[in-house]
C-alpha cells in the first residue's frame, strides 16, 4: 500500500491459480490530508483465470507456463 499513490487504483489477482477473485484496491486522499483506503471484489465472488507471467529468454520462453 505504500507504494501506491494517492487517488491509485490496484487489482490484484486473489487465490489458486484457475480460481481467483478480483480484489481492486482505491487509495484516495481526502480533503483534509487524510487517506482513504476501499477494498472490492470487483466481480462480485465471481473467479478469473490469469495467464501465467512469462518472458523471451533468447528464442526460449520461461516461466510458469504450462505447454
């Protein structure tokens, strides 16, 4: 949360992979100097399948994927 900006936005993929909820994360500073931190699933319970980061290592891809 502390590199977050103020007035940001974060999601961020929640549980096993194949069965993730969406959390998205608000960070707004308010009027007064003070900051205001709201947590959602933005789905509604509902679950997301995320691919799997993964990069170019010459002609050779590595990662977590699965071929």
């Amino acid at each position: 949360m502390q590199q977050l900006k103020p007035n940001g936005v974060m999601l961020i993929p929640v549980g096993p992979p194949g069965a993730q909820h969406v959390l998205k994360v608000t960070k707004k500073e308010m009027p007064d100097g003070s900051i205001n931190v709201t947590r959602s699933d933005i789905y509604n319970g509902g679950r997301l399948s995320w691919v799997p980061f993964t990069k170019l290592d010459g002609d050779v891809i590595k990662g977590t994927h699965r071929q």
